[in-house]
C-alpha cells in the first residue's frame, strides 16, 4: 500500500454509486393540528376539545367529549349543538400546534443493506460459475 505524498496537492474523493444511489427517505414529518375547546352558548357548559387540520374546520375532524371518554371522528357539515341543552356550541380558545408524526416503515421496500458476504459463499459462487 503506497501513501499519497504531502506535495502532490489536493486528492479528490468521490462518493461511492451506492452514496449518491440510496434513497433519502423522510422517518418523520411535521402537521399542524388545530384544537379548539367548545362551549355551549346556551348553558355554558364544556362539550369537550375539537381537533382538526385547519380553521375552520372543514371535512373530517376528531371530537374529544369529555376527559375518560373516548374520541368520535365526525363530518362537520352542520353545526354542532349542546347534548344537555341543544343549545348552539361555540369555540372559547382556538390554538394550533405543530406535531410531529412518525412515517410508517415498509420493510420489504426497504430490506438492511448487506455486508461483505461470507468466504465460504464467495468461493460457492467461484466454483459455480466456473463450471
């Protein structure tokens, strides 16, 4: 093995095939969620928490009625009206945050990059191929 002299000037490096060839894929990405807590105008009671992609909410949104209750995914296409009273409900505080969600992984797109392979597998494929 010859070392490179100090006076031969600069040494380029390029990157390997495999470098500029692999694939950058994103593990996580940013979505802001807006939460708007609801209120009843009529009774003044809380209906719980609305989340949903924008303000205001259009299509499909996440209702969270009450704390120890479980989330209903619903349309907003009319309005929302009190349980108790059937009054009208009302957002009292609107805040957006931005989250961040994990990108799902699909091994068999994405299988481990393999290393030197064995000898005992290289002297195989030796002998095979030259028979």
């Amino acid at each position: 093995m010859t070392m490179p002299d100090a006076n031969a000037g600069p040494v380029s490096v390029t990157p390997s095939p495999i470098d500029e060839d692999a694939p950058k894929v994103e593990r996580r990405r940013s979505v802001i969620r807006v939460r708007a807590e609801l209120t009843c105008l009529l009774c003044g009671r809380d209906q719980g928490v609305l989340e949903a992609a924008t303000w205001p909410p259009t299509g499909s949104v996440r209702l969270h009625p009450a704390p120890g209750l479980p989330a209903v995914r619903l349309d907003v296409t009319g309005r929302l009206q009190c349980v108790t009273r059937g009054g009208r409900v009302v957002a009292t505080e609107v805040t957006s945050q931005r989250i961040w969600v994990d990108v799902p992984i699909d091994w068999q797109a994405e299988r481990p990059r393999r290393g030197r392979p064995p000898k005992r597998l290289v002297a195989q494929q030796a002998d095979g191929s030259a028979a």
